[in-house]
C-alpha cells in the first residue's frame, strides 16, 4: 500500500458511518474521555482544515473559535465532515505530501511522513471511538492497521508525554492490531 493512498483508506470507513449518524447520539460518551460524540465531531471538524493545509504545505491559522464552538446545529454537520474527509484524502493523496516537512496548525515543522502517518491514526482511532459510542462497526484493511500500529508504536510513549494519549491500556501481544493500536493510545478495546 503506498502511502497516498492511505487516508483515503483510513476515512472511508468514517465517512461511511457519518452518513448513518443520527442527530439524536450527539450526546452519547466515548471511549475517548474527553470527548462526547458532538465533542468528536468538533475535534474532527476543528482540526481538518489544519490536516489539510499540511498535506498542502499551506500555513493555516487556528481557527478564531475554540474547538468546543463548531456549530453541528447549523446546516447538515454530518455531509460537511464527509466532504473535509474527503478534502483531506485528496491533499494527502499528492506525493508531495509525504515528501519532505510540514506544519500542522503551528510554527514547528516535522517531517511530513510523520504528520500523513498521525492523520491516518487520528482518522482510525477516532473513527473506532465514534462507532464504539453508537454502537456501531467499522473494519479497516489490515495492512492499514499494520502500519498505524508500527507508527503508533514508535510514538506513544511521546502522545503519553504530551497529553495526546492516556496511560496505556494493557493488551495482549497476540490481539487484533486495532486492539493493539486502541491501548497504546490508552483506549480499553472491550470499552462499551
């Protein structure tokens, strides 16, 4: 699997559940404790500009609001996440995305295979969590999560230091990658 193809392969899934998401699970917790549903959806709304001015090696500024201030009664929030989403696979699906560095929403330039590999993990991860909290399914090609759990890997204990991830989550050395990748990020993979 080349890599510009693979946050088209780790949105599809979450696209496909955004189209199936009704209004009234806005509320409903996630194995992300700092997020309910709507809080994820905002994360991922907040953030995708950033994404993609990264893949694009454009400066974006932060958006004026906080996070929290993404408005999902306004207009239909579910078809304007889908097309970020696929915004976001089409930028990184240019070769000069993964070459060379970027930014993402902030003055410190890292390597741009780094930044393209956290996209694919925030898509993956916070896609498990969404589904999770509806009681929803979402399956990613295996290879995709192969690789997600090499970069998560090399990473986690750096997300621990800085906030991104929780205490990691004990989780057999034998378990399905996505189990694997979950407790690394300090999600429970049972978490209901």
């Amino acid at each position: 699997m080349s890599d510009t193809e693979r946050v088209a392969l780790a949105a599809e899934p979450l696209s496909s559940l955004l189209h199936t998401l009704s209004p009234d699970r806005l509320g409903e917790p996630t194995p992300c404790a700092d997020f309910d549903v709507r809080a994820l959806l905002n994360h991922l709304l907040f953030w995708g500009p950033s994404l993609i001015g990264a893949a694009r090696k454009e400066a974006v500024a932060p958006p004026a609001a906080a996070e929290s201030d993404v408005d999902l009664t306004a207009g239909d929030w579910a078809a304007a996440l889908v097309a970020q989403l696929g915004e976001l696979a089409e930028a990184w699906r240019d070769p000069a995305a993964w070459q060379g560095v970027t930014r993402m929403g902030g003055p410190t330039e890292l390597p741009a295979p780094l930044v393209g590999g956290m996209v694919v993990g925030e898509l993956v991860v916070h896609g498990w969590d969404l589904a999770r909290a509806v009681g929803a399914t979402v399956r990613w090609e295996p290879e995709l999560l192969d690789r997600v759990l090499d970069e998560t890997a090399a990473t986690a204990a750096q997300g621990r230091a800085m906030g991104i991830y929780g205490p990691e989550v004990p989780v057999s050395s034998d378990a399905p990658p996505i189990d694997r990748v979950l407790g690394l990020t300090g999600r429970d993979p049972r978490w209901k």
